[in-house]
C-alpha cells in the first residue's frame, strides 16, 4: 500500500540556512557586539590600573631620587627636627630580621610542601595543614602581629628583634608551603615510577628526585616570601617597634625600614619625611629585584 509523505507546514525547500559564523546571522551579530563589549571593559579596567600603579611609581621615583644619597646609606636616623642623617640603623635592622625569618621559614614550608604533596590526598593531618595554610595565606598580616604579641611580647615584657623575626616567619611560611605543593604536583607520574621501580624509599624519592625536579620553582617561591616580609609594617609595629639608635641586639627594640617609614611619613620635619621617600624607593627596588629575580628561575621548565 503506497503512502503519500505531504510536506509539513511552513517548510521552504528554497530556504537556505545561514552559517552560525556568517555576519549575516543575527546571533553571531549579538554575540560579537557582546565580545566587544566585554574587551572593551576589560581593556578600561587594566587601563586604569596601569594608570594608578604609574601614577605610584612616578611620584615615588621623583621623590624617592631626592633623598637618595651616601649619607642614607652610611649615617643613622637623625634626632627630631636636625639635619641630615640617614637610614643605617633601620636598613641593618631589616636585614637581620628579613635573613633570620627566611632561615627559619624557609626549611619548615619545603618540609611542609613536602608532606602535603606526598601525603595530601591520603592524610587527613595533610588536609588540615592545607586548610590552615590557606587560612594563613589570607589572614591580614597584623592579626600576626597581634598573634605574636599576646604570645610573646606581652610574656616576655619588651618588644625585641626576635619577636619581629618570629612575625614575618609566620607570614612567610604558608607562601613557601603553598609554592612548594604546587611545584612538587608538576612533576611528572613517570618520574617518581622510575625511581619507585628502582627500589628507591618514599622519602628518598621526594627529596632526591621530585625536590631536585622543581628546585628553581621552589627557590622562586622563597624568593616571593622575602619581598612580601620585607615591607610588612603591622607586625612589626607590635613586635620589633622602633630603635632610634644603632644596635644589633635582637633580644630588644630594633629599627626597621617599614615602621620608620612609617613614623617618618607622618613627621612634621622635612627631613624624616625625605628619608621616608627614600626608603620607599629603597624596598620598592629591593622588591622589584626579587620578583625579577624569581620570575628568571621560575622560567626554567620542569624536566618531562
């Protein structure tokens, strides 16, 4: 029995459809005008950052030149109101505290990034290190400082060196943590089978070939922690505080660039207020330097 197919109703065999990528189809049309649109906030919102970071820089290159000098570097802080002077006392001060926190920073987050890349996904201890880690990462430096003055300076009586050491390391660690996890998880399975397969232990293997893989990425993360304690203020102003004289003794109050930025930024004297632009410009370069520095190991590719 012969059927008869009639044709459905609307349909136009002469209809031709138009391609989803044609300028000639409407929803390309929107989706494009849409594309532009979102670029073009895109490139605004950049466009003004960029704007205010040089805007930042500029003011600070310009000011910061002026107070750049040998004396700066040679002399300690002037008293109140006297001339000259420099940041002697302060810049020691800084590089003590900044060494002696990524001495005892720096082997605890490679040890920690070590457990929590070979024990992560199995240990709950590991879980809760990372999530405390985390916590760290975006906890305000000054809730450290706060930390560090209840359980120690307030014991202890005084504000000293020791106690600003022992701030920027808590802020430095979870840095070092997180960056040596991330760089142990980029090497490669076959990597760690060949040593497992050649009779190799478990921590022989992490520390001799996955450690030894990511050693340039894990130094570029310790690098990061020292440019961000290096300009930290909050903790320091309830640890270190301020010494207006030259000492080295870590156990008391010691200066410190940050805080006598800071206090000289907010001086009535021309001449602390010059000496705090100059500082500035002092960490700002010392910061660049790092992040450049860390950035040129970070290249270097991990072994596949």
């Amino acid at each position: 029995m012969n059927q008869q197919v009639t044709p459905q109703a609307g349909s136009n065999k002469n209809e031709t459809a138009i391609p989803l990528n044609s300028p000639l189809n409407p929803v390309y049309r929107r989706r494009l005008l849409q594309h532009r649109i979102g670029m073009l906030f895109s490139f605004l919102a950049m466009a003004a950052g960029l704007i205010v970071l040089a805007w930042i820089l500029l003011t600070l290159l310009i000011k910061g030149f002026g107070a750049l000098n040998i004396g700066m570097l040679t002399q300690n802080t002037p008293s109140p109101g006297g001339d000259g002077g420099g940041l002697l006392n302060p810049i020691i001060g800084s590089l003590m505290m900044v060494g002696l926190g990524t001495l005892i920073s720096t082997p605890i987050g490679i040890l920690a990034g070590i457990y929590l890349a070979e024990y992560g996904e199995e240990s709950k201890l590991a879980q809760t290190t990372r999530f405390v880690t985390d916590i760290m990462l975006s906890a305000p430096s000054i809730v450290i400082g706060l930390f560090v003055y209840a359980i120690y300076v307030a014991n202890v009586g005084h504000f000293s060196g020791w106690a600003g050491t022992f701030a920027i390391s808590l802020i430095a660690i979870p840095v070092i943590v997180r960056t040596t996890d991330n760089m142990l998880k980029l090497v490669p399975s076959s990597l760690r089978e060949a040593a497992f397969s050649l009779g190799a232990p478990r921590w022989k293997v992490a520390m001799m070939v996955r450690l030894r893989a990511v050693k340039a990425g894990v130094v570029t993360g310790v690098l990061l922690a020292v440019a961000r304690i290096s300009g930290e203020t909050a903790p320091l102003l309830f640890t270190a505080l301020n010494n207006q004289f030259f000492s080295t003794n870590m156990n008391r109050p010691i200066a410190n660039l940050p805080v006598v930025i800071n206090q000289f930024a907010m001086s009535p004297y021309d001449n602390w207020v010059a000496l705090a632009w100059g500082g500035a410009l002092l960490i700002t370069v010392s910061v660049l330097a790092l992040n450049i520095l860390s950035r040129t190991m970070f290249s270097q590719r991990v072994p596949g």
